[in-house]
C-alpha cells in the first residue's frame, strides 16, 4: 500500500500566526493557489484509489481542489481532525503562554499527560491520530490512497511510525500544502519522501536561500 500524506494549505490563521485547532477558518488566496499548483503535482504521482480528508475547512478546502483535479471526492474522517486545542485556539503564542504559563513549554517538551485546557489531552490525541489512519488504510491493503490533514496529526502519526513514541517533532518542519509519501511493503515502512514542497517554490521567490521556514507563514 502507497499513503501520500498533504499538509492543507495556508489557512487565516497560519497568516495570522495564530494557534488553530478544531476552529478556524477557510484557505487564504496564497492557500488556495498553493492546493492547486499541489494537485498540479500529485496528478503525475497517481492513479489513486481513495482522498481521505479531515473535516475541518482548511483541510477540506485543499482536498476538494486536489480531488476536482484528481477526479475524486473527499472522504471526511472526523478523527483526522487537528490537535483540539481548546482556548488556545485563536491565540498567538505569547498570548498563549501569558495566559496558560508554562503549557506552551510542556507542549513543546512532548509531554504526553499534557491536557489543553478545555481540549484534548495529548496521549489521547496520539492514540487517536494512530487510529485514524489505520482505519482509512484498513480498506486499502493494495491500494494508493491520500489523506489531506493537518500538521501537529500528521507528526504524531509519523512518529508513531518510525521512532514508536508519541511525538510532534515532526511538525517544525511540516510546511503547508507538503507531501509525504509512505509505502508499506511485506511488513516494511519505506519513507520515499518527507515534506516536500518543491512544487511551491516559485510562489516564494524572495525567500530562497534564507533559511525561510514555511511553517512560520
């Protein structure tokens, strides 16, 4: 089985650079040009058998352009829902730190008995993202399936998979709208890419070779 995992694309609240969870709102036009020149991409990656979307906008918003290029409709899988990261959400993160002090630092220390407040607690969210893929995989032993989510999901899949702990180390280098490409093989887990985001780069001319981290828009 092949799984080719996408970031969504930039949301408000990535331009924002505010903390999101299960609130936020729809793609900004960077966002939605950047899910386009993805699907540009992953046409010549296909065929594909299924599209798995969170339901959230900004995941879902990505998959549809993806899916309206590929011939495909988003499957909605409520459990690839991002992190909730309950009154976090809508804050920047000095805001956060402020009004929450020390739990920014807790999280970022990968704390599984970490509880954001008013959301979910992190080892139940681990457990739930390890979950959730292998239900949308479970139909598809053979196949090539996509699944568009969001980034602190994906990381905690990730590294499930190859370090065998619950972490989002991952995320600090997960850009929007990046592709990540799985094959299961006869036991085996072969990685044959980790956020790849070439197919953007000429979005971004101004930044090249700077050390931009996409991750910070």
């Amino acid at each position: 089985m092949i799984l080719t995992l996408v970031r969504h694309g930039q949301s408000e609240g990535n331009a924002r650079r505010v903390i999101r969870g299960w609130g936020g709102g729809p793609l900004t036009p960077l966002g939605r040009n950047e899910a386009v020149l993805t699907a540009h991409r992953l046409a010549t990656w296909g065929p594909f058998d299924a599209l798995y979307s969170s339901p959230l906008v900004r995941a879902h918003e990505t998959a549809t352009i993806i899916g309206n290029r590929l011939g495909l409709r988003p499957l909605l899988h409520d459990d690839l829902r991002e992190l909730n990261v309950g009154q976090l959400n809508g804050l920047g993160r000095e805001q956060a730190e402020a009004t929450f002090p020390g739990l920014i630092e807790q999280w970022r220390r990968d704390d599984p008995t970490l509880v954001m407040p008013h959301g979910e607690v992190i080892a139940d969210f681990h457990r739930r993202a390890l979950d959730a893929f292998r239900r949308v995989c479970a139909p598809h032993p053979r196949g090539h399936i996509m699944v568009v989510s969001h980034v602190c999901l994906i990381s905690a899949y990730l590294t499930q998979l190859f370090e065998d702990r619950p972490s989002i180390r991952m995320a600090w280098e997960m850009w929007n709208c990046s592709i990540t490409r799985l094959e299961f093989v006869n036991g085996e887990i072969r990685l044959h890419c980790f956020n790849r985001h070439a197919h953007l780069d000429h979005l971004f001319p101004d930044m090249a070779n700077t050390g931009f981290n996409r991750r910070d828009r």
